[in-house]
C-alpha cells in the first residue's frame, strides 16, 4: 500500500527532500545540491539519496524555481505577441513607475518580447464588451503564416478590452491553432479576465514565454518519476499557496513564478498554528536569500501583484513574500566608500562558501559562522568537510585588512551586517504596516536560518523564536501541507447599496462552474471540492480595491461591506462609513482537498538536556567561550532555552552560549525566549498550547 508523501523543494543552493511516512508517523529529510542548469537533475539526485521506493509514494509535490529562474535570467523561446492596432506598446510603456524615482540612470528592464515580435491586427471591443471591429480574419491570418516563417513556438494573444468580451481574441486563437499547430497560445482573457491593459498583458506574456519551458520540465519529471513507479499525480506549487497538477500547469505556466517561496511561507503558518501562535514572522534564510513572511491573526498575508522584475507585474494571487539577497552563501565586500557590505551577490551552490574547496574566493555569512565556531565542520551528515582555514584566509584577506580588523571581528561584523539586514526586511512587513514585532514570534527556518534568528529576534525586541527540527528543509514541509487551488476571477462593478445581490451570486455561481471545472479536469471527486468566495470594494473615488471574504445567502453582500470597513480601519487607520462602497471584482478559490501528514501529540518532557557532545570555544559579544554542543536529535522532546540559542541546520546541533540556562518544550519547537521575564512557567504554558494542538 502506498503510503509515503515526498515533497521536493529547489532551492538556490539545496534542494531539499521531505519524506512523511503515514503508517509510522515518521519524517525524514535529506539535501543535495541544486544543478542551476537542469533543476530536474537534483530531484532525482534527492530521490535516489532518500531511497525513495517510489511505487510506495502516495502523493509527490513539487516546489519549483524553473518558471522563476527563466524569467531573470530571460532563456526565452522564439515568442511573439498579437494585440490589438494601437496597443503594440503597452507593455513598454508601463505605467511610467520606476523602482527608484531619484536615480535618473536607472531604467526598468525591457518587456519580455521585444517590440520586433509584437504584431497589431484589426479589431475593437469597447468598454461594455460590445464588438465595435470585427476581427479582420484574413489579417489574421496572413500574420499566422508570417508567425509561422519566423518560427514562433509560443504566442500571447492581447486585446484590449477582451476581459468583457472575448470573442475577438478566441477566434484569433483558432486561427493561429490553424497556421501554427504546434505552437503554445495563451490569451488574455483566459489567463486574467480583468481590466488594466499592462497588467493583463503582462501577465499573459510573462505566462506565454514560460509556457514551452515548464512545460518541458514538467513533462520531463512527471515521465521519468512515472517510469520510476511512481503511479500518482505530479503537484506542483503555485504562487498562491495552493497546487497544480502537471496538465493544468501547462495551461498557466506563470502560476509558478515565486512556488518555493511560498512553501516557506506555507511551512512557517503550519508551525506557528502547531505552537500555539497566531501572530509569527517567517525567516527563511536558506542558501541565496532571506525571504520573510508575516501572519497575523493566524492567516498569511496575500497580494494580488507582484514582480521577478520590476515594471512587469504578475497578477495572480500570492503569498506576500519579502526576498532580500541575505543568505548564507551571501557574499561579504566593501564598497567603494570602504563599508562593508553584505549580499545580494551569492556564492550560490557552485563554487559555494569558501569553506567547500569549491573555487570559492570571496567570504560569505557560512564562513563567518564557520570561523566563529557557531558551525561545526561536518555537513550533510559529515558527506563533506568545511575548512576554517579557508574561511580564516579569505576573511582576512577580503574584509579584515583592508578595514583594519582582526579576524575575530571582521567575520562578526559580517554576521551582524547579515542581521541587520534580516531585521530591516522585517521591519518593512510589520512596522511600515503598524504593527509590533513584539506582538509575533519568529519562526527561523532554512539552512542558515536558526544560526541567525536569536540575533535577529533581540535587534527586533521579538521576545520568542520557534525553530522547527530539521529547519533546512522546512520549505519542503511546506509543499505536503497544501491543496489543489485555483483562482479565478471576474469583473462586477457597481455600488455595494444598490446592487442586485441575485446578479451577484449568479456571478459566483458561474466562477464555481468553471472552477468545479477544473477541479474535475484535475481528478478531484466533486467531495473533496471547496469553494471560497472573496469580494474586491473600493470607497467611491478611490482607484486602488481592497479584498474581503464573501459568504453566501441574502445577506452576504451587506456583511462583506461591514468587513471592508473594517479591514479598511486595519490597513489603512481609517473608515468612512458613511461613504458609498463600490464593488470592484469577484473572486473564488477552488480548492480540491489532498492527503495530509498528521502528527501524533508528543508529551512535553521534563527531563534533563544530557552530555553535550562537545566543548568548543565559540565567539560570542567580541570574546571567545568554552561552549558546549548538543546533538538535538539527542534532546528531549526537544528544548527551549533562555538565551541566544545557535541551532546549525548545517551539522544538526545546537550551540548554547555562556550563562544560558536550558528548560525542556514540546517536539516541534525548540523556542529560545529572549526576554528576561520569560521564565520556565511560560514556557510550560507554550509546551502545553503545543501538545495541545496535535504535535
């Protein structure tokens, strides 16, 4: 019977493999190099090092860069785009932002299909969606087999206005079917029915440009994992924080930009809703960068556009994620004002941290950490041995003579540059939004992670920090923890007080067929089919919308506004009640229910955290001290520690410096209280919201 869950997340530095065996109740993890040039690669690496019998494998899912990847590094296949005459240049012209408003050098980063492969045709819908041109089909066609002489193999369909009547580009779409059969054709209207040109444009020529690369991929594993005996459905995450099975993630291949990211995001909910935690701060600090996740009131924060580049906006649903180039292959420098600097340039997985003896030259945050002795030698189970010396000489060499330093300080300095990094970028998710650091707990995960959460929890005044076991590979967590989503949208302006509530659950009624759909196309049994609805309003005069929940029945239209004004108070510090509301859009997740993990409850133990496994001097607050070091398989249930706890993802043990004192907590968590108040009561009561909540 099978009855193993694998998950697999690519990292920039690792990919990490999750394994959850339902009949024991028991995980396993390992981590093998990423393979920048075929991601693919280091999948079945992480498979083969796992030992994964893969026709004992129930459900296999999948957090991928490769739909990111591409759309920096612009690895694009011949592409083009048809829209409509007059609307060539939306994409280009943008909506005349840019990312730094000050710097008159700086330019945003060309579109995706250069203007040479941007084609106009004849046709006009107007702002009700009525045809005002029809298409000119033998315009139409004579572009087709022009498209086909120059050897387009994908193509982005774009006319204006099609978001209310997309007759025009469907027919434009059969037509291109017809002279170019085996090309890939996405339009606007089905990928994002909404109004604003650059964004649905954009959106659907970032979704054409990917479409024959995740495809490739994604063909390509689900193939060799089925000749492997794997029998079930590829899930691949999405931005949103749901799944796409590998059929549907050739129809919407820009759903994957950002899908690892949000398994992080997803993994850090998880662990905070298990310890007891509504309000929590991801940090997931892994091998390239940092990316920092906020929830609050026990749900993730959600934004309907974001960027890979800025100026080039995806709006899909995602997970709000900050990314910062922080990371422990993050690479140390001095500018040329003599500062010493840290990231966003990273070693990445080749030639890694100096300490690999990879070809490494310039000093990163792992070799700082290495020095410092807050990390061990061994990694990945002792596979590979780091030298300190290396680490030492390039330290030296790079940062510490040319700013005058000793060693000793230099590579702190970089850790502390690293944090105060780390405790910006989580200012920006909390503070700039009002709300109190002190108020969440900080969840440190990733490889690099827990060696720098206690820092960075102290700079913030953030008074717990949760580290889940085996935090390297909790973004791998992440992918077992999510559902079958889709989302789908559709345009209903109006004022809140006069419209026809029946006209809008029609609406919805109709944005549950289609998901239902989908759902089905996807093998989902009507059962395990969930539907939640959202509404976008607006008060009368405002241009930018705000997102609530929608329920159902007579009175769910009247309840959705009371919720806007007060979500309106909470993110904005005002409400205007008096002031019509306007509907702007609906919106529906179509959610198909998969297998789970569950965890059994481990009772919280009082035991002693025994021997240390050795004693090392470790550099702490400018000076070095003998400290000891704990396997934290060997804990307990676990522990918590008053004090700056050093968990090393890297060689699975944890650092406890000078005059920390260590208590016993629950499985899950090995919390390091920071505040002198916290003492071993509280963290009892912690231990016991823990257990309580089934782990």
């Amino acid at each position: 019977m099978a009855d193993l869950r694998v998950a697999v997340d690519v990292g920039g530095t690792f990919t990490d493999i999750c394994v959850f065996d339902e009949s024991t109740q028991k995980m396993r993890v390992t981590k093998v190099p990423s393979t920048p040039d075929n991601p693919m690669e280091a999948v079945l690496n992480g498979v083969k090092r796992a030992n994964i019998d893969l026709s004992q494998v129930e459900l296999f899912s999948h957090g991928t860069t490769v739909a990111t990847n591409a759309l920096i590094t612009r690895r694009f296949p011949k592409s083009a785009m048809v829209t409509t005459k007059g609307f060539r240049d939306v994409i280009e012209i943008r909506d005349g932002t840019k990312d730094d408003l000050w710097d008159a050098y700086s330019d945003v980063s060309g579109p995706y299909i250069r203007r040479r492969d941007r084609f106009e045709v004849t046709e006009r819908v107007d702002y009700a969606g009525n045809i005002v041109t029809e298409l000119d089909e033998d315009e139409a066609r004579k572009l087709g087999r022009l498209l086909k002489k120059r050897e387009a193999t994908t193509i982005a369909v774009c006319f204006v206005n099609s978001y209310a009547n997309s007759a025009n580009e469907i027919r434009m779409r059969e037509i291109l079917a017809e002279e170019l059969p085996e090309a890939s054709i996405s339009t606007s209207a089905e990928v994002l029915p909404e109004i604003f040109e650059h964004n649905r444009f954009n959106t659907t020529v970032a979704n054409a440009v990917l479409g024959p690369l995740v495809s490739g991929y994604v063909e390509q594993l689900d193939s060799s994992l089925t000749d492997d005996g794997y029998a079930g459905e590829l899930l691949l995450l999405h931005s949103g924080g749901g799944s796409m099975t590998s059929e549907m993630v050739k129809k919407f291949p820009v759903r994957l930009a950002a899908s690892g990211i949000a398994a992080g995001a997803i993994a850090a909910q998880h662990v905070a809703e298990q310890c007891g935690y509504d309000n929590a701060v991801g940090l997931d600090m892994g091998g390239t960068s940092t990316d920092i996740s906020l929830i609050a009131d026990g749900e993730l924060r959600e934004t309907n556009e974001w960027e890979v580049e800025y100026g080039h906006p995806i709006v899909f649903p995602s997970i709000e994620v900050l990314t910062i180039g922080a990371g422990g292959g993050s690479l140390a420098h001095i500018d040329i004002a003599g500062s010493l600097r840290n990231g966003p340039q990273s070693a990445g997985a080749d030639p890694g941290p100096v300490c690999y003896r990879r070809g490494g030259e310039e000093p990163t945050n792992t070799d700082a950490n290495l020095w410092l002795n807050r990390l061990g030698t061994d990694l990945a189970d002792g596979e590979m041995t780091l030298d300190r010396d290396s680490s030492q000489a390039a330290i030296k060499e790079k940062i510490a003579d040319p700013l005058g330093l000793d060693v000793d300080t230099a590579a702190e300095s970089i850790v502390k540059v690293a944090n105060a990094n780390m405790a910006d970028a989580v200012r920006l998710v909390s503070i700039r939004r009002g709300l109190d650091p002190r108020d969440f707990a900080l969840i440190a995960f990733g490889g690099a992670g827990a060696l720098h959460g206690a820092d960075v929890a102290r700079e913030l005044n953030i008074p717990s920090v949760i580290v889940p076991p085996s935090p390297g590979v909790t973004s791998a967590l992440g992918c077992l923890l999510v559902d079958i989503q889709h989302d789908l949208s559709q345009m209903f302006t109006g004022v809140a007080d006069s419209a026809d509530a029946e006209s809008v659950e029609q609406h919805f009624r109709e944005l549950e067929l289609e998901g239902r759909d989908r759902l089905r196309h996807e093998k989902v049994p009507d059962e395990d089919a969930v539907f939640e609805r959202g509404i976008s309003m607006r008060y009368h005069g405002q241009w930018r919308s705000l997102q609530v929940k929608m329920g159902s029945g007579p009175n769910a239209l009247r309840e959705a506004v009371q919720l806007f004004h007060e979500e309106h108070e909470k993110q904005y510090a005002f409400r205007q009640d008096d002031t019509p509301v306007e509907i702007y859009q609906l919106h529906l997740k179509a959610l198909g229910k998969t297998p789970k993990p569950t965890f059994k409850p481990t009772p919280v133990s009082s035991k002693d955290p025994g021997e240390p496994i050795e004693t090392r001097d470790v550099y702490f607050d400018g000076q070095w001290h003998p400290t000891p070091v704990y396997q934290r398989e060997n804990l307990p249930s676990g522990a918590a520690f008053i004090g700056p706890a050093i968990l090393n993802q890297i060689d699975s043990t944890t650092v406890i410096p000078p005059n920390s004192s260590a208590v016993i907590d629950e499985w899950f968590n090995i919390r390091i209280a920071l505040t002198a108040e916290a003492e071993e009561p509280a963290l009892a009561s912690a231990s016991e919201n823990s257990t309580q909540n089934g782990l």
